[in-house]
C-alpha cells in the first residue's frame, strides 16, 4: 500500500515548526497522502474542532538539511489553540469526500491525541493489519506514523 491509496494517516508531530507551533512537516513520499489538487493549488481542506478550514497552506519545503519535505499548516483560529497546542502529540489525518456547501473535493479530519492514548493503540493496531508503519529518518529515533 502506498500513501495515496491510504484512508487514514497518522504521524507523531515531534517539535513542530514556526514560531507559534502549528506547522507539521512531513517527507515527501508521505504527502501524497493528500489530494494531488492539493499539492498543485498549495491547500488543503482541514477539519478540527468542528470546524472545516478550506485553505490551509500546504507546500513543499527544501532544505539543506533534510530530505525534501512538505509542510501542512494546521488550523490555529479557535479558542483552545497555543503554541503547546500540536507538538508531541500524534495526529490522525481521516479523508472524508463529502463536499462543504463553500469549497469542493476533500477535506481531512484532523483528530489529535496523545501518544499513551487508547486511540493511538487502535491506529497502530489498524496500520499493523491493514497498512504501513514506519519511523522518519534514522531507525525507531525518528517520528512514528502509519497509514491504513
């Protein structure tokens, strides 16, 4: 199975980047998750907190000093958002094809947990019966996901 045919991917968010934290890269073989619309238009549709964010910025990101990477700017416009909101966390990316009345094509569901979480158990449990798993960069030191 590759990203692209996944339903669900999930990875832990690590640090984060940006000053305020809500910037989550991810390797680029990992961003074909995301509709190739997407990549090309440089947005994503989020939905979190019950919310749909139709154009959250989401591009391609080279540096010196990592393998190219894509960067997915989360959602930050609600109440509970701070700078300690997202990182070292795992996040869980659903696609969900229904249309919104104001944007067209998909949108994915954002649910945040913690890494003890019983949900982050069943994510693993699933990517292990159903899909792929694995650590960024080096071995198990890097950051776990899985898609299913």
């Amino acid at each position: 199975m590759n990203p692209a045919d996944a339903t669900v991917f999930w990875i832990e968010t690590g640090a984060m980047q940006g000053e305020k934290r809500y910037i989550l890269e991810v390797a680029e073989h990992l961003a074909e998750f995301f509709d190739e619309r997407g990549r090309k238009d440089g947005t994503i549709a989020i939905g979190h907190q019950g919310t749909v964010w139709p154009s959250q910025e989401f591009k391609p990101h080279d540096s010196d000093h990592y393998s190219p990477q894509w960067r997915i700017f989360l959602p930050r416009a609600f109440s509970q958002f701070s700078p300690t909101y997202y990182p070292n966390k795992v996040a869980r990316f659903e696609k969900d094809t229904t249309d919104g009345q104001w944007y067209t094509g998909p949108y994915y569901d954002l649910v945040l947990r913690n890494p003890s979480h019983t949900d982050v158990d069943r994510w693993r449990k699933n990517t292990e019966s159903q899909g792929f798993r694995d650590f960024t960069g080096q071995g198990d030191t890097g950051r776990e996901f899985g898609y299913y």
